[in-house]
C-alpha cells in the first residue's frame, strides 16, 4: 500500500517471510505480541461456549473425554471423580437448563457486544489514541470473563457475553490499526495478517480446554481463563508506546520519530518513512503507518491538501464521522467495498463451524467431534500462518476471490457428503472449507479498510466494516442453528443448510470481483481507486 514503492526499490518484494523476520526489531514483536493479545480473546470468546455445550445446557453430565480425564485425575488425587473435581463454587449450578434457541441467544450476545465496541471504539482511538482504547478493551474482557464464570442463570452469561463482545469488538478495529501503523511499509500485509493468526489461536486454545473440560462444573474453568488473559494483556498494554502515525497527526512529530526509531532499532533509517510528518498540511492524509511517497505528495500538493481541508470539518485532526463517510461520493465506494467483504467474511459459513461444530458434526462425523473440532482450529491456525505472506504476494483481491470460491465449493460438497452420509469425506471437507478461509477471508478484511480509505475516514470506515462483520455473525450465530434444524425436518437428512452458504458464496465473490479494487503495490488510495491525478 501506500509507500511500498519506495520500500521496494531497496528491498525486493520477493524475500518474503523470513527476510520480515530480519528486518523487523524483538522490540516491535513484543508490541506485536501484547497488542494481538486482543484478537485472540476474540476467538476465545466467540469459541468458548462450542465445546461444553451440551454440559452448560444440562443435555449431558460430562463428554467421555472429559470423563477419562476425571477419571485421570481421581487417580492421580486419590479424590472423588467428575461430580466433586473442579467445582468453583457451591453456590454455582454444575448447569443451565437451556433450549437451542436460548442457547443460540446466549452465543449471539458476544456478537451484540461487538457492534457494540466496534461502533464505539473508532472514535475513542481516533480522539483519544489507539493506546488508550487498547487499554479499555482489557478492561471489559476482564468484567465480561468475570460475569461468565459466576453466571448462574441465562441472563448472567448474556450480559458476561455482552461486556466481552464489548471488548472483543473494539479490539478488532484498534489492534489492526495499531499493528498496520508501527509495521513496516512493504510488510503490513504479513503483520496485518498476525490479527487472523491471535483469533485462530485464542479459538484453538478453548476448544482444547473444551475437550478436556467439558464436565460437571469444569466448564467454568474455561471461562475463568479469559480473566487471566485479560489482565495479562491490560499489564502488557503498560509497556507499549503510542502509535507514532497517530501522534505524527495528533501530537507532535518529533515524539512520533523518537517512539518509531525505538521501535524500528537504532540504526534503521526512518527518514524516508516520516519524511511527510513534516509538512503540516499533509499529517492529516497520514493513516495506518500507511505513508505517501513525499515525491508524489510534491507532484500533486493541491489533490492531498484540498482533500484533506475539505474533509477536515472544521476540525484540527480532520477525522470524519460515520455519516460524513456514507454522505460524500468520494469515499462511498470504499465503505461498499469493505463493509461488503466484512459480511463475506461471515457469510461463506465459517462460524457454522468454529461456534456449533461440535454439536453439529456430533452425529455425522466418524469421529469425536470435540476432537475434529481442535484439528479444525490447527488447521485453520497453521494455515493462516503459512498463508500470511500471500496478501502481499498474490494480491489482497485474489486471495478473497480463491478464498471465497474454496468455501464455497467445500460448502457443495460438504452438503452432498452429508447428505449422503459419505462421513469420512464429510470430514475432510470440512477441513478443506476451514483451510479456504485462511487463504483470504481470514486475514484480508482486517487490512482491507486502512487501505481504501485515508486517515480521515478509516476510523468511520473500520467501525462500520467491524459493526457489519459482528451483524452478519449475528446473523449466523443466531439463526444457523434454527435454519439448520428447520431444513433437517423438512427435507429429512441433513446438510441442507450449507447449499445456502454455497449460494451465499457465490454472491460474495461476484461482489468481490466487481466492487473491490486490488491495493497490492498501489502507492495511495487515490491510485487505488484511479483517482491520482485528481485535483479538487
């Protein structure tokens, strides 16, 4: 994105990976590391309740994993098994009795939550600074966690799901942001997919604490957890500086030098990166880390400097509202575009899986469930991780169009497989379906946002792109299971419901072929959307 070309000239786009590794500094890492510490308690709570379903309902006592554990432990403390291992409270039912639609009320109040946060984050960080919604965020997931484990009625575990969707909303505008600001130029696409990786992982670590956990009261350890990882990362969030993007715009550039030179270590060159925090003028185009090649800026000072005071409002840092955004032509194309595969990025299907796998391959698959459900997350955690470089490689527009097509041919065939009970197939495709995912749908939406727009519109646009995201999660979350059952009973079988997440697919990529544009290698977002010798 913007800047690239610069970059390139020095370094060539092809060294991938482990030449991200060499240049980057161990202290930009840690940020890197506590900042994601956010996403990651997104995939813990939007998993978290997938696993001991059945046990937080009062369906089953305990699942035979969870038993063979118990049972492991009874020897191993010479203690009573299941009933009496693990109970945090007496006071605390070993359950809730719940239906599936009160259960899938309970699931969707985390995504409540985080249209929620998402909504209201992006003014904060704008206005405030992305350290200090950071820091909010923990505090929410710390509460929402709390309210989770000692809930003791439906109502107590929706309103704990509320305070964490709160958090986890807000974290999933702010942290890509943050991480795209102190990354360097030619690598925010690899760094912006490390959003996408922190998700897998929190997903893959309570699913795994569900297969073990899942009995009794035990369930409430799970949730417990997510009180540890919110306090580690709101004592982590001391550490990290400002962004210095942010402070370049909203406070003073030469702070803004000092924190990158700390971050990008002692001897890297940061002139060419801060060269336009120089001019007054041109601080308010600057977004995301995302920044403008100083020869082109001088080529055409009246396109940068017009836009920017016409969008400014009256105001000093220039940041638009929401409705600013939805009203000017200029930056209504983008919005589309983004919210649009924000909604892709739930509508293909991929949280049938990650929040109801358990329960739904329950009786189709030839093995444990709970079992498939974490080499799901595996999958999912080491194919993102190896698919990361391809943003920047392929392009962020292809890696949506193979992603949404993979989905939506493993949506076909996973319905065809269970519909005619092949179950060892049905398996496999469902392992190729969460792999297609992190192809592009995983990590490409959380970038795509900052590179559309510029700075004065991203934080309206990443809020409205998150609040779409966590409306079409809602979506799924709440009603996949109704439809579900709904088309069982009416056709007889079952699998019926992934046809429509093929149709879905199908919708999404002809949306993504004819509305999104490519920003790989595009130096600015008038070159994105072909606006770069515009002057007024």
């Amino acid at each position: 994105m913007l800047g690239w070309n610069t970059f390139n000239k020095k370094m060539p786009s092809s060294s991938g990976l482990r030449q991200c590794v060499r240049d980057v500094s161990p202290y930009l890492l840690l940020l890197v590391a506590i900042s994601t510490l956010g996403p990651l308690q997104f995939g813990f709570h939007l998993a978290e309740l997938n696993a001991p379903q059945d046990v937080i309902s009062c369906r089953v006592h305990q699942s035979a994993v969870s038993s063979r554990l118990s049972s492991a432990l009874s020897f191993m403390s010479s203690s009573p098994p299941a009933d009496s291992e693990i109970t945090p409270s007496s006071a605390l039912p070993d359950c809730i009795p719940m239906e599936d639609a009160q259960f899938a009320v309970v699931s969707s109040m985390f995504t409540l939550g985080g249209l929620l946060g998402a909504l209201g984050s992006g003014p904060v960080a704008s206005s405030r600074g992305r350290l200090l919604a950071m820091r909010l965020t923990s505090l929410f997931f710390v509460a929402g966690s709390v309210v989770e484990t000692l809930g003791a009625s439906i109502a107590m575990l929706s309103v704990g799901r509320v305070l964490s969707g709160v958090g986890a909303g807000a974290a999933t505008v702010i942290v890509p942001l943050y991480i795209s600001e102190v990354a360097p130029p030619r690598e925010r696409g690899t760094f912006g997919a490390m959003t996408q990786v922190s998700i897998n992982v929190g997903i893959l670590a309570v699913q795994t604490m569900g297969y073990f956990l899942s009995y009794g009261a035990a369930w409430r350890w799970i949730l417990g957890a997510g009180v540890i990882i919110g306090a580690v990362q709101g004592a982590g969030l001391l550490l990290l500086p400002e962004s210095p993007a942010w402070l370049a715009a909203n406070k003073s550039p030469a702070q803004a030098r000092r924190v990158l030179q700390r971050i990008r270590g002692r001897h890297y060159d940061i002139a060419e990166e801060t060269a336009a925090w120089d001019g007054e003028a041109v601080v308010p185009e600057e977004e995301a880390g995302l920044l403008e090649d100083p020869a082109t800026a001088a080529a055409a000072p009246g396109a940068r400097r017009g836009s920017a005071a016409s969008k400014a409002s009256g105001k000093g840092n220039g940041h638009l509202g929401f409705l600013e955004v939805v009203k000017d032509p200029l930056y209504r194309p983008a919005l589309v575009a983004a919210v649009g595969v924000m909604c892709a990025q739930q509508l293909c299907g991929i949280n049938s899986i990650i929040m109801y796998s358990v329960s739904l391959l329950r009786d189709l698959l030839p093995v444990d469930s709970a079992l498939l459900t974490i080499m799901i997350s595996a999958i999912n955690l080491v194919t993102t991780v190896a698919c990361s470089p391809l943003p920047d490689k392929l392009g962020r527009k292809t890696c949506l169009l193979l992603s949404i097509f993979g989905q939506g041919a493993s949506a076909l065939a996973l319905a065809l497989s269970i519909l005619f009970q092949t179950k060892t197939l049905s398996a496999v495709i469902v392992l190729f379906f969460v792999a297609f995912f992190a192809v592009g749908l995983g990590p490409v939406p959380f970038i795509l946002a900052s590179e559309l727009v510029g700075q004065e519109a991203v934080g309206a646009t990443q809020s409205a792109c998150l609040g779409a995201n966590y409306i079409a999660t809602f979506l799924v979350a709440q009603f996949f299971p109704i439809i579900n059952v709904a088309l069982n009973e009416r056709f007889g079988g079952a699998g019926w419901v992934y046809f429509i997440f093929t149709a879905l697919a199908a919708l999404c990529g002809l949306f993504v072929l004819w509305r999104v544009p490519e920003t790989k290698g595009k130096k600015d977002v008038d070159e994105v959307w072909g606006r770069t010798r515009r002057l007024d």
